[in-house]
C-alpha cells in the first residue's frame, strides 16, 4: 500500500509597493482639478489672464502693447489665485476626511508633503507657460491693431515670473499646512499681509515693512532686471511668510493623529 503525501503550497501575497514620488506627483496634480472649487478656480484664472490682456489692449497706450508689458500683466490673476489653489491641495485630506485613506497607502507622510509641494511648483509652471502664450497671441493682434507688437521679452522677467509664481504658490501651501482648514486658511492667507501692508505705512516699522512685506517685495519681480537688494528682501520675505509656517505646517502634518 502505497501512502500519497499531500502539501500544500503556501500562499504567496502579492508584496504592497508604495508608489513612486512621481505617481504621487501626478495624483496630487489630478487632485488639483478633481473638486469644482479646484476646477473653477483653473478655469477663472485662465479667464483672469486673458482679461488683463483684453484690458490692456483696449486701454493700454500703444507703447505698452508689447510682449513684456501683456506677460508682466498677466502674472497678477494668477499671483492672487494660484496659492488659493495651494491651498486646497494642502487642506484637501483633512477637508474632505481622506487622510485616513490616503496615510495608510502611504505611510510616510513626508513624501505625500512632497508631491504636493512638487505639484504646486509644476502647476505655477504650466501658469507661466500658459500666460506666455496668451500674452504673445495677445502681442500679435496689438500689432495688428496698431499697437507696439514688440518682442523684446527679456529672460530675467520670464525666470523672475516664474519665481514669484512659485513662492507665492508655496506660501498658499504654507497656510494650508499650518491651519489644516480651507477657510481660515483662504481668509488669513488674504488678510494677514494686506494687514502687515497697512502697519507698514506707520513710520516706525516702515523699514522693516520694506524687508518683511511680500505684497511689497514680489512686486519688483514683475519688472525686468531685479537688483541684489531686491533679490535680498525676497528672500527675506519669503523666509517670513513661506519658510517658516511651511515648517510648522509639515511638523503639524506629522504628527496630526488621524481619526
């Protein structure tokens, strides 16, 4: 009698792999336009862009119809619309409870953080890209308009463009990070540096004011050939308004407990 043993083959489980930085990237980018408050606030800056260039080419004297004036216009909507949108990147897992969700598919927190910053620098670069193709068809019907038409767009005003997109953008991301709710995030983002503007304006803190006030710093990077002091009080700002509570923001995120 011949006796048959029988085993079994033990049960392989497929391994989990945390995806990738780059998928993560991508996802935090579809994220962006996956709500209707992400994708109005996309479709209105586009609106907002072209409208400085309708603007300007209704209004604008014919010597400033040309590239580096529509391009240096168009970087306002999307200056003040831009780091709302990094906003509701950074608050969307606690806003719209997908925290639990989205740590226990990736455990460490930091390089959800990351993708998330990363989205932000890439979604401040397709703007400026964007805002130079509207500003050079804008450019082209000035000249057929009888305007200036000119071409002369110098590259410090396109890289310095693009640099005020981004901090602005992380510093949106900053306030959502730190506050970790939409609203209150939205509103303190908008007032807090309208209200550091107006004590600025008080004699005793107005050399401060110089150095510390965004609102005044980023605005020489819409112009062409910043100085070394310039560069200084951007930096100086930014480590302010955008190193700082971007910190603390990613320090709160580590150590949030999720519910």
């Amino acid at each position: 009698m011949t006796a048959v043993l029988q085993t079994e083959a033990p049960s392989v489980r497929p391994e989990f792999r945390s995806p990738g930085l780059g998928r993560l990237t991508l996802v935090e980018l579809r994220k962006l336009a996956d709500t209707r408050a992400g994708l109005w606030l996309l479709i209105i800056i586009a609106l907002a862009t072209v409208g400085t260039s309708a603007i300007q080419l209704g209004w604008a004297p014919d010597e400033e119809q040309a590239l580096d004036g529509f391009f240096g216009f168009a970087l306002l909507p999307s200056a003040i619309l831009l780091p709302v949108l990094g906003i509701l990147s950074m608050t969307a897992e606690w806003s719209q409870r997908t925290a639990l969700t989205t740590f226990t598919l990736v455990p460490a927190r930091e390089r959800v953080i990351a993708a998330k910053l990363l989205a932000g620098a890439l979604i401040a670069l397709a703007s400026t890209a964007a805002m130079l193709v509207i500003a050079s068809a804008a450019n082209l019907l000035a000249a057929a308009l009888g305007g200036d038409g000119g071409w002369n767009l110098p590259p410090s005003l396109l890289w310095q463009g693009l640099a005020m997109q981004i901090i602005l953008v992380l510093m949106g991301m900053a306030f959502g990070a730190l506050l970790q709710n939409s609203p209150l995030a939205i509103v303190l983002y908008l007032a807090l540096p309208m209200v550091w503007s107006l004590l600025g304006m008080i004699s005793a803190i107005a050399d401060a004011a110089k150095w510390l006030d965004i609102n005044v710093t980023t605005t020489a990077m819409a112009e062409a050939g910043m100085t070394g002091d310039e560069w200084a009080r951007v930096g100086a700002s930014a480590a302010v308004w955008v190193v700082l509570p971007l910190a603390l923001g990613i320090a709160r995120v580590l150590r949030r407990e999720v519910n």
